[in-house]
C-alpha cells in the first residue's frame, strides 16, 4: 500500500507543475491551422507567408525542422494564441514576441497579438511584448497590430475596471508594422475592440491601402484608412510614408491617442487626412453616423498632439479637423453621442484618457498644397486656432552651378542645395499671404535669383569704392550683381514678397572665367565681395577653390554685391638655404681674418 502511495505523490508532484501553470502562456507554441473556420493561429511562432505554384502557404520551424501548411485567400492569421481558456479567472497570456512576415499570396486578415473575444473578464493579463508584422508582397484585407474583436466585428465588452487599466490587461508593448510593395484592400490599423499599444512604428513604401483616386473629397471613414486604431488606446504612432497610394489617414475611430506623427514623402496620394479621429469634425452628424449605424453611432475620439508633415511632391485632398472633443459638457451638445452615453460613468469611460485634447497642439508643415478646397469638411489649414501651427516649405529653385565647366563671364549659382531649403523656407513660417495661398490650393515658390546690374548709382559705387581703399594692393571691381530670394505664388502668377533677410546663412558659388583666373606673375589675388545692404556696406571675405576656377561666400542678406579682387605684390624673403650660406662665408672669412691677425701679431713679437 505504501508502494502505490508513493507513487501516487511522485505523479502529483509530477503534474504539479502543470496545474500551477496551466492558466499561463508566456512561451511559443506549435502554430495550428484550423481549417474549418480557416483560423491559423501562429501561437508566438515566426512564420512565413508565401505563395508556391498558385497556392498560399504559412512556413515555419518546429524542434529544428521546417514545417508548412497550406492556407485559403480567406484566411485569418493570428500571430498570438487564439481563445485560450474559457472559463475560470485569472488567466494570464505573457508572450515575449511575435513575427509574421508575408512575402507573396493573399489572406483575409492578420493580427499580430492574441485574439480573446469571449469571456475577457476571466483573464488578469493578455500581453505581447513586440508585434512584427512584415510585407514584402501579397494581398490582403486587413491587417490589425492587435484586435480582439478579430473575427470580424463582434461586439467585444471589456469589463469597465480592465478597460480602465487596459494598458496592463489587453496590449502590446511595439508594434512594428513594414509594408513594402504590398496590397491592402480596405484597412491597416494598430488597435481594435478596446485593447492597447504603447509605441506604434509604422513603415509605408510602395504600397496601397485601400486605393482611391486623390481629388473626390470623400469621407471614407474607417473604411479604406491607414489608423492608429478603433475602439482602442495608443501611445505613439509614427508613420513614415514612401511612393504610396492611401485613401485616408487618421488617429482612427473612438480611438485614443496621445501622439501621432505623419511623415508623407515621394510620389504618395493620399485623399483625405485628418487632424485628429475620422470623423469629421463638423459633418460628422450627416455622415459619420449613418456610416456608422452597425458600429454604434459613436463620433468621438482624442489625440494629444498631432504631426504631419508633408513633402513637395505628395498629392493629398486637404487635412480635416478630427473629432476631438473629451468633456462630458463638450459631448453633450451632440444628441447622438449623449443619447449613446448619457449616463456620466459611461461617457467618462468612453472619453478617458487623454487630457484637454479638445485644444491639442497640431503640427503641420507643407510642401505642396490641398487639392480640393470646396469640400464640406472643415478644413485646419485655414484654422485660426491658438493650437493649431501650420508652416509651409517649398523646395527652393537656385541657379546650380558647375565648377568644372568653363565659363565666359562670373557665374553665380550653388553647388551644394542640401541647406537650401531649410534656410530658406524659415522666411515662410509666418507669411500669412503664403498661409492663406496653400490653404485655398495655390502653389508656392521659392527662388534664388541672380542678375547682373548694368547701371550702378553713384553712391552705390562710392561706398564700394570706399570700402576697397581700406586695402593694401591695385583693387578692381569685377561687377555689380543682384542677389534676391522672391517668394511667389505659381497659381495666380503673383509675387507674394522678396526675402531680404535670412535667420542662417547660405552659401553660394562664383564661377570663374579663365582670364580672371590667370593672376600676373610676382602678384597674389584675394577675391572680396562687397554687399551693400540698406546703405550699409560690408567686405565678405571668399574662399578659393584649390584649382583656382571657382570661389564660395557666405550671406544671410539680399541686395546689391560687387565681386572685387586686389592684387598685391608678392615680397620675396631669403630663402633658408641662401641664409645659410651667408652666415657660412661671413664666419670663414672671420675664421681668416682671426689666423692673418694671430700670424702677424708673432711675427712682430
């Protein structure tokens, strides 16, 4: 009897482990396939999305040997664990990471956490410490960071005591999100059905979300989007876009955000942005509520703050203010939302999170205009609101020069634009004309031009004049040159204002023609430019170019300069050697003189 006794404690001690653990996942698994729901669950396991032979497959490794399945076109991938447990309490999924990377075929869906969509309040924790989501190719319907409601839209409830931590109960800590040549026929979105992530890292190159054509002004809502979420809580979301087409780009939908930046660069189209959640900020009433019957007739959301910045090339519809509104007295003049939530708890639940979002700070800095302007959202980039900064650039266009081609006259122009652009484009911040002309759909240029001046005033060449006497050498004055930055509005061929001053300066290039560049023999040549600014007048020094063909100055001011140059004749000093010889012969014939005088003096003694 002892015997069986004993063993049965070794088998208890044995499982004992197993039942202490067994409402824990904090470790991958082997992905299942389930194919009657067309459910593939990866568990935490890296997998690989592709296609071979017309048929899409999910790759991985198992124990150190390569293991596939084959998937539908209607497939949902999760990268996490699927519905683990569903009964009990205090149920806990930890998983350090998870990797999804899709490089051809097509799924309907992927969302790189876990997926609980029932019985949430039995779970103390569903966590993933870092979501990778890769496509190199493909298609697919939707992507998702993390979502609950991943099924499609099931209406998730989240008890209000976890919602209000959702931060430790539902989440992932970074996203990292990398589309590169691939196809999304509707949504890419971070959160779903009230869950959270901290830090958003959003890469774009290439591809297409829900393409639409640029220029129809539509409100597409959450349909066709690039967003921070639904339903959900993000921290930061970072979006850095390349050569792509997206119908809209926003913080989402009853989303909550504390910072979004949008960084918008090479051929992109993109309809419609806005400066906060997607529905509009005043039609949102007409349009956002009967587009929204089946999700809730629910118009709200928040962002702390808001970045967008936007390159010359990037075509977009305009930027619209986002429902923004956190209070319960600012919620309560909209009948549909007060009605949804009118009791106090609720709203609060609904709107918590994010701090006089009302007046957020938005950020935007432009390189090309809005092209539609006659649309019935609101647009922000007329707003006159304390919180709202909006800053146009525009590439500057400046004479480049070459300094190895040879030129008949000086020829004035820049070799190096790097800096260009941003120390010119300071001279736009706060031009309201500029503000007004981008913000009606006008474009803007910005120029450097250079001239020749042909009849100089008296006291203009006086002053040069003056200031050349100050040194030593034969002086000439090469010419008179007009430099100018003119700001002008392209769309209305207008001028808006020549810039005269710059907070940095810039450099520019003179290159020169052969017979300046021959110097007379015995003289040096230093070249000066002379600016007359405002009646005053400043010597510029140059730096030379080690072939002697070109030479560089620096400004930060626009008015008349004199390319100048003095000659001064070079003083020729004894060299070391012929020194040295000197002092040689001097000491031998000392040396002489000494044994001729020391000679005599024996003699004579």
């Amino acid at each position: 009897m002892k015997k069986y006794f004993a063993g049965l404690v070794a088998f208890v001690i044995m499982l004992f482990p197993m039942m202490v653990n067994a409402s824990e996942i904090t470790k991958a698994s082997a992905p299942v396939w389930m194919e009657s729901e067309q459910y593939f669950i990866a568990n935490g396991t890296p997998i690989v999305i592709e296609e071979k032979d017309g048929v899409t497959y999910a790759l991985w490794e198992e124990e150190g040997e390569k293991k596939e399945q084959a998937i539908t076109a209607g497939t949902i991938v999760i990268g996490g664990v699927y519905n683990p447990f569903s009964e009990g309490e205090g149920h806990v999924i930890d998983l350090p990471e998870t990797s999804i990377t899709m490089n051809s075929g097509s799924v309907w869906f992927i969302s790189g956490g876990n997926a609980v969509d029932k019985n949430l309040s039995s779970y103390d924790k569903v966590h993933v410490g870092e979501v990778n989501i890769t496509m190199n190719g493909g298609k697919v319907y939707e992507i998702a960071g993390i979502s609950a409601a991943w099924e499609g839209y099931i209406n998730v409830s989240i008890p209000a005591d976890k919602y209000a931590n959702i931060k430790d109960f539902y989440s992932v800590d970074t996203v990292n999100l990398k589309l590169n040549d691939a196809t999304i026929t509707q949504r890419v979105y971070l959160t779903s059905s009230y869950t959270y992530v901290d830090v958003a890292n959003v890469d774009v190159a290439n591809t297409t979300i829900g393409k639409v054509g640029v220029g129809s002004g539509g409100v597409t809502f959450a349909y066709s989007s690039l967003s921070a979420g639904t339903n959900g809580k993000v921290g930061k979301f970072i979006v850095n876009i390349t050569d792509s087409n997206i119908a809209q780009l926003d913080a989402g939908l009853r989303a909550m955000v504390d910072e979004m930046e949008f960084n918008i660069k090479g051929n992109t189209e993109i309809g419609d942005i806005y400066a906060g959640s997607g529905y509009a900020y005043e039609s949102y009433s007409t349009s956002g509520t009967t587009a929204w019957t089946k999700y809730g007739w629910i118009p709200y959301g928040q962002v702390g703050k808001t970045i967008i910045n936007i390159d010359t090339d990037v075509k977009y519809n305009n930027i619209y203010k986002g429902f923004q509104y956190t209070d319960i007295d600012g919620v309560s003049e909209y009948d549909t939302f007060y009605e949804k939530f009118k009791d106090n708890a609720d709203v609060q639940k609904v709107a918590m999170g994010i701090e006089n979002a009302k007046n957020a700070p938005v950020i935007i800095t432009l390189g090309s205009s809005p092209l539609v302007t006659n649309s019935n959202n609101q647009s922000i980039l007329d707003s006159t609101a304390d919180y709202v900064k909006v800053t146009y650039i525009s590439k500057v266009d400046a004479p480049v020069v070459d300094t190895n081609t040879p030129v008949n006259v000086p020829t004035f122009g820049v070799n190096n634009t790097d800096s260009l652009d941003e120390a010119l484009n300071v001279a736009l911040e706060n031009n309201a004309e500029v503000n007004a002309a981008v913000a009606a759909g006008d474009n803007i240029s910005t120029s450097i031009e250079i001239s020749e001046i042909t009849e100089v005033s008296e006291d203009v060449t006086k002053l040069v004049l003056d200031k050349l006497a100050t040194i030593n050498g034969n002086a000439n004055v090469v010419g008179y040159y007009d430099i100018s930055v003119l700001i002008k509005n392209i769309t209305k061929d207008k001028d808006i204002a020549y810039v005269t001053e710059l907070t940095s300066p810039i450099e520019l290039t003179v290159v020169l023609p052969e017979e300046l560049q021959n110097v007379e023999e015995g003289y040096n040549r230093v070249y000066y430019m002379i600016r007359e600014h405002n009646g005053e007048v400043e010597l510029i020094s140059t730096n030379m170019a080690e072939d002697g063909k070109s030479l560089t100055f620096i400004t930060d001011k626009f008015s008349t300069y004199a390319l100048t140059y003095v000659d001064s004749k070079i003083v020729e000093n004894p060299s070391t050697s012929d020194n040295v010889i000197y002092y040689a012969v001097a000491g031998i014939i000392a040396l002489v003189g000494l044994a001729g005088t020391v000679i005599y003096l024996k003699k004579h003694n």
